[in-house]
C-alpha cells in the first residue's frame, strides 16, 4: 500500500469512525454471535499473495463487526467501562503513527518527559500527597503486581531478587470482596494462594480493620511475615470502600506495605465530594487507578504511583550494555518502573483527555455517571419487586429481582440468572451479575463516556419489563 | 468535543500522518534534546477548564514532535526496530474506535476467534508444529515470564500457585548473550538472578549445548531442579542463534521445559532459507516471536506459542464470579492465556497486516533487509579500518572502528564510544552499541519497513566519513 492508498483509505475510515460512534445506539450492544461462528467464517490459512484494503475493510465490517461487542455503547452497562473520547481517538492516530517504543527516555525523550508531567497533573487531581510519583502502565493486574514485589523486596532487602525464597513465609491480606488478579499476582510472584488472607468485610462490603489487625497479629505470632494489605477503593463487585485511613493506622503499626487498588473509583476522586474514600492517605504506599476505565482514555492506560519511586526502581532495574545509554544518571528511563520492557506511548492520549475535558469536563462526566447510578439506585429501592443488595457510593448498583411467590434462595437466584440471559440475549442492554454475602446480584454500571439519563431510563424499563415478561 | 470537531480534526490528523511518513526522512532520526528541556515546555498543573483541539495539537507538533526519536525512520537502525506499516496502521484506528477488552470471549467474540485464526496463520508461517497454539501478549518480557511460570508450575504440580516455594531450588538457563529480561523475569517469579545459569557461548555468540548439559547434571547432582531453559534465536547483541535442536536433545533427556526468545529473528523463520534456524522443533515447549519488531505491525503484538495450551491456562486461570459467562466451558477467554487480565484487540492489526502483504509480501521485505545486512557486513569486512565483531546471520551487524595508532583495547573502547557519540549527536543515523566477548562493539540493524539499499549506504558512509573525521 502506497501513501495515496492510506491516505484514501484512512480518510474513509475516519468517516466510518465518526458515523460508528455517532450510530452505535443503532447496533445491538452485545453480540449475537454463538461460538465458533466467527471463526467458521475465516480462513484457516493466511493468504499467500497480499490482497486489496477494499476486501480486507469489506471482511472488518462483515465479519468482525457483527460479531463484537460495543464497549461504547452507551448501553454497556457491564462490568466496569472502558472508556474511549473524541481526545483520546486523536491522540491513538498520532501514538500509532510516530511507533514509538518508549522504554528508555533516550529512544523517546518527548513520551518520557510527558509522562512524567501528566502523572504528576493526575496525582494532584486525585489529591494524592505530592511525593507520590506516577507512571503509566498497562493494566492495574500489572500494576499491582509491581506492589507485590516491591514489597516483597523491601522486606527482603532485595534478597529474594537475589537469591529467590528460600523458607521464609509470607502473608498478603485484601478483603473477601478483592479483585481476582490479586490472588493471580500472589501465585506469580511465588507466595501462593495460601499465602492470602482474605479478611471478612462488614455489612457493607468493606474489609474490616480490626480483623485484618487480629490476622497480621496472628501471623507475626506463627512466624509469617506480614507483607502487603491490598485496599480496595471501589471492590469490582459493588464499588465498596475500604476504610483506607484505619488500614493505614494497622499498616503503619504493623510495617507493612499498603497498596491500594482504585482501578475504577479512584478516577471519582477528582471530585471534592468523594475525596473522603482516600482519608490522609498518609499511610499508602502505592496506589492503582485506571483512566482506561472511568476517564475517557483508551485502553490501556493505568496509572501506578509510588511514594518512593527509588524502591520501584531498585525492583526492577537491569542494565545491560546494550541498552545503556549516555543520560542514564539524569533521566528516568520507565523501563526500570515496571514489569515489560517495551513501551507504548501512553502518556499521549491522557494529555489530550486531560487537556480537552479540562479538571472540569471530567469533573462534569463523572457527577453525571454518579447521578445516574443514584437515580437507579433510588427506583430499585422504590420498586417493591427489586431489592438492592449493596449500598451503592458511586454508579455501581447491585441487586435483584423478588419473583412473586419466588422465597428460598435457590429459587430467586435461578429467576435471576434467567432475567439476565434474557437481557443479555436482547443485546439492548449489556449488564452482568456478581455474589454478594452469597446472593446472587445483577450488577449494573451506567459510566460510558456517552451515557445519558434517557439511557438508564431505558436500561430500567427493559429490567423491569424483562421481569414482568418473565412472571407471566 | 462533539462529532463533527472529531471528524475535522481526524480528517486533518490523517494528512499529517500521511505526510509524516512521508517525509520523515527530512527530520532528524534521533531527537536533539537535552533531559529537562521537553518538560520544561509543559505546565505544571493540569488545565482546569477544557481547552480547543487547536491548542493542543500546535503543541503536539510544537513541543512533543521535536523531542520525539522517530522509530518509523528509514535511518533508524538501533535496537531493533518496532515497525508499523500503512495496513497496521488503519487497524490501529479500527481497534482504538472500537475500544473493546478482549478478556474474555464473551466481552469480545469476534476479537477472540480471529485471534485464534491469526495464530494459527502466523504458527503455519513459521513452520512450528501444528500442535501449538498461540495467543497475542504485549511484549516478550510478558511472555517469557509466562514460560517461567508454566515451567514452574508443570514442575511443581501447581504447588507454587498454591502454597508458594517451600524450600525447593530450581535452575533456569540461558546463554551468557540472553536478554536482560530473562533475569528480570527470573527475579519476578521469586527464583531470584541466582539461579541463572548463564551457559557460556561458542565464538560465533551461541550457546553450547554441551555445556549446558554439565551444569544442569552438576544441578541435579546437588539437589537442585532444573527448570526451564531459554534458547535464543537471535540474541540482542549479534543475534547468534543458539542450537535449538541440540539443546532440545538436552531438555528432553532432562525433562527441561524449553523456552525460544525468538522476540525479533523469529520472524525470519517465514523465510524457507531461514527455517534452519529452528530445526525440527521436536522439544520446544513455548516460543515467543515479536511481530511488532519485524513483521510491520504496530507495537505492541508479541506472538506467545505453546505447546500446551491446557498447561498455560491452567497456570494462571481463576474464575470470580463476576468474570463467568455462560458460554466459558465452549470458548477461550485469553485473560487466562497470560498475566493481565484487560486486553487490547490486537488481532486486527495483525490480520490487517498478513492479509495486505500476505505472505509473499513480508518474505520480500525480510529478504531485502537481511540484503541490506549482508551488504554491510561485506563492506565492513572488506574495509581495513572496521573490524566485524560477530556473525551476521540476519540484518543485524556489529562491528568496530580500529583507528591508526590505537592498538590497545582500551583506546580502540574510547575511539568508538567517541564515534558512536558523535554519529548519534549528528541525528542523521542512529545506531547503538553493545558488548561481545568483552569488546565493544557498533550495532547496526537496517530493518525498519520502509528502509532501502540507499539509506544503508548513507549509514555506511556516515559512519566512515565521521571516523574519517575523528582521525583529524
């Protein structure tokens, strides 16, 4: 393909990237798709002569398309979002374009430097204390991880880099409500799974000082070496809040490392009014939030900050000849603040989103999505058929449906998952379920970009609607 | 910004990229600045209102663009490259408009079936065996640590995940000229950089089978398990192919898992003239290829082939209630192929590329860069003032200069760190150095896509003209 070729073709395809998301309400947002369905439509080889972009285009939207999912539909209302913008769109052509890989500062001095002013933005606007420094990584598994060893070194005295495990035991602690890629990262970085201490939460979801103190306490008493507390700042299932500041107090006294995953909600601490979830954050070491989620930048773009960046460098650095360069001792090469080697330049589009929406504009964004999830909340506490199963901080709203008649457990958690097969399979409203105290929850997130009020309306409706349809 | 801004922007956007790539040869390759001067350029705080597209990208191009190395240059021949091409490059704006996270089947159908297809396209292409499988990770760092777990994990009967080490010692190998993101894994994994066994090299920089035989039998003589070996096809330095059938005779002997760090050579093996490289591949139990470095398609895509899928997914599969779907017992969900659980649609790219070139289309480009290489490394040789450091089985060269006079290895480091600096400073050609067999040495690699035989003559008469220079 020559330059006059991508030229015609790029230009045809910002048209179709505009009418996509100016159209996308017209699409189903869940694909209609059984399994294998795709697949049996692609070839089993990859063609020996190179073919036209006017077929390949013609497959992308014959094929590929019906088949995806529409993570910006303002219907998609599962999981948490993945949110894309205008902005951010913009600054993805650019990054694309310039291919940098932005390991060292000296293979990118622009991307490094950048990353480092917008980490610093971003952590003032979270309010994170002004030590802290930041860097961009791709997802908040990762993210965490790299807390996970940090404080498996700074433990260690960076003996376990060195010379691996060798008898010593260790306990990480999140609560039972924490995300899954942390038992993940607990078997990477080679504790195990029964080195996690899942401690109970309250009523409300949130892990409980008192007992993560008793079970530190318990296992300094057996000779375990209490590690890292993980914190929740918004649990995936319902957004509950860990009490950071009383955590900090047990973290402090105990010497233990506090990292504290915020990958949805932290974002909504841009907001004066929910700065509360942080408390001092005197006490943290370490703190996850992802603007891929909730700030309208393209996945991925996580944001890891530290309050002692030498301890995440020291993890990490390995300085082979080849890729010494002769800034080492005055720059910061992000390679050494992370898991992977290579880099994308990420730090572009969150200047773009951060620059386009101004504090403000995502300020703006973000009380709209909360307004939305309270709005939702209020109508299923009002409807005697639905009952809410989680308080509800932000936009997160679990609950579930009461069939008439419907009284033991088993009975309205089969009901459940039969109302959300059949809103799933109507592919006009995308939302998922979580187990919440054992109960089965349907879990919706109204927080894309481009949700609006007449959307939760229409998401309530088809709930209960589906419902109703059901009981007949 | 609302659609219409968007699509006037994009449109503009689209003739800068065109224009950019193609006259990309008239900005310096590599960017011309000194740490701190970017940052300076940028505010210290966020923006609190929203500011015009127009202001950001004057900047984008006033303040970023002449701080950028440019990775896409036909000049740039450090490292190795990170090419992109015109095909990925519309794929790239494809998967940001989609925004989709390709975890699990069911967030993505369409996404996981083609990446399941384009593996097996790209596994066919290099000629491994039908019954591997592949799945796309983000970088080889990524995917080796994915090895190690595997390995560790295959040994132990999942017994780290579990319980995590208790006493056991295990060995991992490679060769003294291996990747400093092996040890970086090995640390990760909690092995530590002391059970690294760096097997020595022979004189062409590959490793020496029979010497890795002894340490892993002096291994398991005194207690400790052998692991997991890494075999390079392609080192970073010279890329020297390690032996991997011989090597693979060794592992099988020993039940070794054998690991290939094919991350940049490896997608020569789509060359039939270059399939020797891999032998039979009788005993290779993963390799990971990078199509993001050789194979036009925009960073990051890594290729990470195993033999056993069930093994790999086994290792890192956990089920929260909150991630199953209906449909998880008929279909893969490649959050459980590897470490992160959010993933990009890094599928489209790859099969936008395959099918523009199509196979014939790629092979011509390997074989006019390894041309390119193959010119060098005689031009070298055939010149009295430069000395060839290594083989050059493939594009990559790595050499020195022997000014008059110098006769010392000292004074021959600090002449050609004196050229290296100089060539680099000129921002007309960057290359970058390394170390083989204790001498420093220039490396040179012309691969980047759209490089051509006059560029490798400019860098060949840059690097004469500036020694010829320094001689004054």
């Amino acid at each position: 393909m020559d330059s006059e070729a991508f030229r015609r073709h790029a230009h045809e395809l910002v048209d179709w990237m505009a009418d996509y998301i100016e159209s996308i309400e017209e699409r189903p947002v869940k694909a209609r798709v059984a399994p294998g369905e795709i697949a049996g439509k692609l070839p089993e080889s990859g063609p020996e002569a190179g073919e036209g972009m006017e077929a390949i285009l013609a497959d992308f939207r014959g094929i590929i398309l019906p088949g995806m999912t529409h993570w910006q539909h303002p219907m998609f209302m599962a999981y948490f979002p993945a949110n894309s913008s205008y902005p951010s769109l913009l600054a993805e052509m650019l990054t694309a374009t310039l291919g940098a890989q932005c390991m060292s500062w000296e293979t990118s001095p622009a991307a490094a430097e950048l990353e480092g002013r917008v980490m610093n933005w971003l952590r003032d606007w979270l309010g994170l204390p002004a030590e802290f420094e930041g860097v961009i990584q791709d997802t908040a598994s990762t993210a965490t991880l790299c807390a996970l060893l940090s404080a498996r070194e700074r433990v260690t005295d960076f003996g376990i880099n060195e010379r691996g495990f060798s008898g010593q035991r260790f306990a990480v602690y999140c609560s039972t409500e924490a995300h899954s890629s942390i038992e993940k990262d607990v078997r990477i970085a080679g504790f195990g799974s029964a080195s996690l201490r899942k401690i109970p939460v309250d009523d409300e979801f949130a892990m409980q000082p008192r007992e993560l103190a008793a079970r530190i306490e318990a296992d300094r008493a057996e000779g375990v070496t209490p590690l890292c507390v993980i914190a929740a700042l918004g649990t995936t299932s319902s957004t509950a809040i860990d009490p950071i500041d009383a955590i900090g107090e047990v973290c402090r006294a105990q010497d233990v490392w506090l990292h504290v995953d915020a990958a949805y909600a932290g974002t909504a601490l841009l907001l004066p009014e929910c700065r509360w979830m942080l408390g001092s954050a005197r006490d943290v070491d370490s703190l996850v939030v992802n603007p891929h989620k909730w700030m309208a930048t393209n996945f991925d773009c996580t944001a890891y900050f530290v309050r002692d960046p030498e301890m995440l460098v020291h993890t990490f650095d390995i300085q082979p000849e080849y890729l010494k360069t002769r800034v080492d001792d005055r720059v910061r090469n992000y390679r050494d603040w992370g898991i992977q080697l290579g880099r994308r330049f990420r730090a572009l589009k969150l200047w773009f989103v951060m620059r386009s929406f101004g504090r403000e504009g995502i300020q703006a964004m973000l009380r709209r999505h909360i307004e939305h999830g309270q709005w939702l909340a209020a109508a299923i506490d009002e409807h005697a058929a639905f009952e809410r199963l989680a308080p509800a901080p932000l936009n997160c709203v679990c609950f579930r449906w009461l069939p008439p008649g419907a009284e033991d457990e088993a009975t309205i958690e089969r009901s459940n998952r039969g109302l959300l097969a059949k809103i799933q399979d109507s592919a006009e409203l995308y939302l998922t379920h979580t187990r919440l105290g054992g109960r089965y929850a349907l879990r919706i997130v109204p927080g894309q970009t481009r949700v609006e009020h007449r959307h939760v309306e229409a998401a309530w409706r088809l709930v209960r609607e589906t419902a109703a349809a059901l009981e007949d």
